[in-house]
C-alpha cells in the first residue's frame, strides 16, 4: 500500500472518529478502568457490540492525550501485514505529530501485531487495543505479551445506564421516579443491554440472530478451522434456549446427537465462553479443587435468550432476572479480582456467592416473585443456608416488587426490589 493512499485512509478514520455524534452516548463505568498513564497495554474485551470501540474512543477523547488512531476494520487495510505496522505508525506522526496514545481498533486483523505493540511499550508509548475476543484472549495473547497488559471487561449496558439513556433518574425517590425505573426494568428484561438496540431501532430478533451468526463464523468455526459452522450452531442454539443452567458436556453430546466425542462439545462451550456468548461460574466449595467442578452457563445478555427470541412480558422473568443480578455482580466484582459462585448444598440453594479468595464478600439470592408462603420460605432458607456455611453474616433477597428485612438464625437477609439493587452505587 502506498504512504499517499495509507494517509487518505487513516486520515478518514480520524475525521469519522472526531465526527460522530456523542449526544445520545451514555457514560460507562468501565472507562475509569481504562489506564491511558499506565506502561501495560489496556485491552478492552467483551462481547461483539458491547460498545468496545465506543468506549475506547471515549477514554482517548476524554484524556486530552495527543492520540494516533487506526481502525484495522477496514477494507482498505486488508493487505498489511505485520512488516506495514512500522510505515502505519510514521504515517500516524506525519498527520498528527507527536503524540503518546495510540487506539489500535480491530488489531488481530494483523499478523505479528502483538510484537508491534510489546514494541512500542518498551519504547513509553501508552497503547490501547480492542478487537475479537478469540484471539485477544487465546493463550497465545498471555504468552506473546507476556503479562503486560491490563483487560478491561466490558458488558452490554447495565441497568443503571439503560436508565439514564432513556433518561430515567436512578435515585428518584418520588412514586413517579420508581415507577418509571419499574417500567424501565421490565424493559430491559425483554430487551437487554446491547447498545445499537437502543440507538439504531434495530429489531431484537433479527439484530441478536445476526450478531450470533457473525460470532460463530467469525470468532469460533475460522478459528477452529471447520468447514460448518452448524454442529458449533447447534450447541449454541440449544444453550442458548435453556440457559442459566448447569452443564454436562457428555449428557449434552449425547441429546443433540452431534455423533462427535464429549471433548469436542466441550470445546465449543470453551469458545462460546470466549466470544463472551455465555458466562460460566461455579459451583462453591471450600476446597479449591472442587470449584471448577459443574459450571452453570448463562448468557451475557438476556437479549441472547432463545437464540434473540422476542420475549413476552413476564415471559421467564426469574431466569431473567437471575441473569441480569449475576451480570451485574461480574461487573461490580470482576475489576476487583473477586470471583462469583452459585451453591448448591443438602438441598438448599443461593444464586450466588460472592468471595475474594477465602473470604465471602456477598450472598444474593434472586426470585422474581416471593408472594407465595412456600416461595418466600424456600428462598429465605437457601438465601440463610448459604450465609451460614460460607460465613457470611447476611445475605440479600432481590425480587421484584417486595422488600423489606428478615432475620434467621442470626443471618440478617435485606429484601431489595431489583430496580433500587441495580441502580445502587458501585463499590
């Protein structure tokens, strides 16, 4: 490629960059996260069409840094290769001048384009990288990389910024105010949380079923190297209909008669979780061991239930539900280096467990209606039984509609609607 075309190229994505409209964008959590000062490269990973890009734009803008941009993503950059990124970084200085952060959007598209960055990290350049989350966090990103970057999760959006999006006020303490956040959660149940569903008008069952398709072919089957992307569909269709639940890979195999050994199963969930279609935790234990033992699987997003299905009001709103508390709690947690756990112990039951290493931080119990004698006592019991054996000295009920406090056997249980829950504060 030629330095005249390379600069029209780049000098485009920049004035597309500084160009767009930033009115409807929401602040996100995540990007006090990002460390535009720090000497590890910051990788922003999660789900395709989270708002990656988005948020990376965001935290460059917002610096003040003098920045170079390039976005791999394009047509006419499908030719370089690792030996180009030299000529790509002169062309950057020659538009913009100096500068000390550069976003590189889209960057596996590049061979060797790790070595390009462990590069200019050695020569003080603060580097911010996004792209497939197949390649950003295969094995071979650790070792190449060598412990100097920094991960940056992000999710669809939350709650919270679902609400201020559609202009609700979290902290309205006022009738109008909780019933306008009330009707904001049963929106984003059936909805979820993926940003151009809010800001294109897209319709949910086609834009999920589009963005499943693009991550199975494009982060899965192309990195497998199989002619079909079918029998990965298949699985994915299948979890996706039933999650949260726990897995058994043979038992899974068998059921949708794949014809293909449990170790191949497993390694399509093993991808699924690595495009960030589905979540797995744990199951809780005192001995570490036995904590990688029956992972449960959730989706990312509730908008990915029944493979982007249009749900119904009320339609399966305590999986729902489930979903969105643990989502929230990975985003609460995860940045703090906590782990979150289901258990599942002498018949009783907690959703979750929250620990930092062997000290319990958290035990949340969710279910959407508990209007029922037997329903309140049996998540009341589970919530308890889960405290107790973990050491926790409460332990929050999230539901719905209800709230109020309870305490048992010396565990105090705090009962929370979910629209106050998922608005709180984070820690």
């Amino acid at each position: 490629m030629n330095r005249e075309d390379l600069e029209q190229v780049l000098a485009d994505q920049r004035k597309e960059l500084l160009g767009h409209d930033r009115s409807r964008l929401v602040a996100r959590v995540e990007e006090g996260q990002v460390h535009l000062d720090s000497t590890l490269a910051q990788v922003v990973i999660g789900v395709r069409r989270s708002g990656k890009s988005t948020l990376c734009q965001a935290a460059v803008l917002q610096s003040g840094h003098p920045f170079g941009y390039v976005n791999f993503d394009d047509e006419r950059l499908a030719s370089l290769r690792g030996e180009d990124l030299n000529a790509v970084l002169e062309t950057l200085y020659a538009l913009n001048g100096d500068f000390d952060v550069l976003f590189l959007d889209e960057v596996q598209n590049i061979p060797e384009w790790n070595l390009f960055v462990n590069r200019l990290l050695r020569q003080g350049m603060h580097v911010l990288v996004t792209g497939s989350n197949a390649k950003l966090l295969s094995g071979e990103l650790a070792t190449h990389m060598v412990g100097r970057y920094h991960a940056v999760e992000l999710f669809p959006l939350s709650f919270a910024e679902f609400c201020a999006f559609h202009g609700v006020d979290p902290a309205d303490k006022t009738t109008l105010g909780a019933g306008l956040r009330q009707r904001a959660l049963d929106d984003y149940l059936r909805q979820g949380g993926f940003p151009e569903l809010l800001t294109e008008g897209a319709s949910a069952p086609e834009y999920v079923s589009a963005l499943i398709d693009g991550i199975l072919e494009r982060d899965i089957r192309q990195r497998l190297r199989q002619r079909s992307v079918r029998p990965i569909r298949i699985v994915a269709d299948y979890l996706l209909s039933v999650v949260p639940t726990v897995l058994n890979s043979s038992a899974l195999g068998a059921r949708l008669e794949l014809g293909r050994a449990p170790n191949t199963v497993k390694t399509y969930i093993d991808h699924l979780r690595r495009a960030y279609l589905l979540i797995a935790i744990h199951k809780w234990s005192r001995k570490a061991h036995l904590r990688i033992r029956n992972e449960k699987l959730y989706p990312v997003d509730v908008a990915l239930m029944g493979g982007g299905r249009q749900a119904n009001p009320g339609e399966n709103v305590g999986w729902r539900l489930e979903t969105v508390v643990l989502i929230e709690l990975l985003r609460r947690h995860r940045p703090f280096n906590d782990e979150v756990f289901y258990y599942q112990e002498n018949r009783s039951e907690a959703d979750f467990v929250v620990c930092h290493g062997n000290n319990t931080l958290a035990v949340v119990q969710v279910s959407a209606d508990i209007s029922k004698p037997k329903t309140r006592e049996r998540e009341l019991r589970g919530a308890v039984a889960a405290a107790k054996a973990t050491g926790c000295p409460e332990a929050t009920l999230v539901t719905l509609h209800e709230s109020g406090e309870e305490t048992i056997d010396g565990i105090r249980v705090p009962i929370v609607r979910a629209r106050d829950w998922l608005c709180a504060p984070p820690r």
